[in-house]
C-alpha cells in the first residue's frame, strides 16, 4: 500500500520593487554620505572604515512602502534607501524643502552610512552617532530623537554602573613588606609597611605608597587573615 505525502506549499519570497534616485538626487546624497563619513570615521580607531568608504560605490533608492510605518531609512548591501517624502516624482530632492526636513534626511543617511559599519544598535553604534552633526527626530541615535546616543550611552554607562558591585575594604591595622607592580618603572618593587585591608571579608589586599606613587595589589591568604582577625 503506498502512501503520498502532502507538502505545504512554501510561500514565495515577496521580492521588493527598487525605484533609484535620478542621477541628480544620487549625487547630492552621495555628497552627504562623504561628509557623513569623515565625521563618523575621523577618530583614530576608525581610520580602516574611513580609507574603506567610497560613497561613490553606494546606490541610492525610495525606501519601499512596507517599511514606511517603522523608519525613514534602511540599508542594504551597498545601497541606501531614503523615504519618499524627501523627493519628487522623478528621485531629486524637493524643492522648497523645509530645513527640519532636509537636516533629518542628513541625519538618516549619516545613520545608514554608521550603519554599514555597525550592524547593530549597540555601543559602538552610538559612540558614532554621537558626532552627527544633523538632527532628527526619527533617527535612532541623532541629536533630537527620543533615542539621542548621548542619553542612550548615558543610560547604559549607569546601568553597568548599577551592576558593577561595590567592595568596601576595611583596614586591618597590620602591615607587611610586600612587592607590588610599578606600572611607571616597570617591575616589581618592594613596598614597606604597605597597609593590609580585608575586601569582602576574604580578599587581601595591600595598599602603599613608593616615590610618591599609590600602588595596591591582592594578596592569597585572604582566609587565613579573616581567622586571624576572628571574622
């Protein structure tokens, strides 16, 4: 007896109609990701991305209707999509175009150019968006948003500020010649007399002063020193 398997049809992949920008609305966009570029990638750390940026290699289009309700802008590989509202039937950017409007579209494609560099909204992201120059107020990370990278590097500098656990050391009133690190010498160097506090009532811990440097360092025998103290 043979039995047929029935297969659940697989919906085919929606495949998004491009509409690019005019050769004129290309070429002010691409003038604005150049300047996007060197303020975003002009520290040191992200030189790479900067000498890697060639906004003459980016393509510009409409943003696709789907993703109006959600964003002004997206990014794809190589390319950048802008909404509609920005630019007239024939892709150049509108005339009379209000200047909130014009500095938010600055924004959105600074943000899409980061982008291509940081594919996730985390730290990084918004260390780079900290340098916009452009405002607004639907672009994640640019001055004027309710998620500004100032105030969301803020929050996450307080949040791991909250998770970070306090230690208190409590003196012991004993000393020890021990030998700590100088970081400025290089090597380790004997430290007398160097106060011995007890941190969360099992680590030791030694502090000193040498050539007019504090130093401090973890001992072993945090234990044995919490017996000794009858804690």
């Amino acid at each position: 007896m043979s039995t047929t398997t029935l297969e659940t049809p697989t919906k085919p992949k929606r495949i998004l109609k491009e509409v690019k920008l005019s050769d004129k609305g290309t070429a002010w966009c691409r003038k604005v990701a150049n300047v996007a570029a060197k303020r975003a990638f002009r520290v040191k750390a992200l030189q790479g991305q900067k000498s890697a940026f060639d906004a003459d290699k980016i393509e510009f289009y409409l943003l696709p209707k789907i993703f109006h309700r959600k964003r002004i802008s997206h990014v794809g590989e190589g390319k950048i999509y802008l909404h509609p509202e920005f630019f007239d039937e024939k892709g150049n950017l509108r005339k009379k175009i209000p200047q909130e409007q014009r500095e938010e579209l600055k924004a959105a494609i600074y943000k899409e150019v980061t982008q291509l560099s940081f594919k996730r909204n985390n730290t990084d992201y918004y260390k780079v968006m900290v340098r916009c120059p452009w405002s607004g107020e639907r672009v994640d990370g640019a001055p004027g948003s309710p998620t500004a990278a100032r105030g969301m590097l803020a929050g996450k500098k307080q949040k791991k500020a909250a998770r970070k656990r306090k230690i208190e050391e409590v003196s012991t009133g004993l000393t020890e010649n021990v030998e700590m690190w100088d970081l400025t010498a290089g090597k380790h160097v004997l430290v007398k007399n160097a106060q011995i506090f007890l941190a969360d009532g099992k680590i030791k811990i030694a502090r000193g002063v040498r050539n007019g440097k504090k130093l401090r360092t973890m001992l072993p025998g945090g234990a044995d020193l919490k017996k000794q103290l009858g804690l």
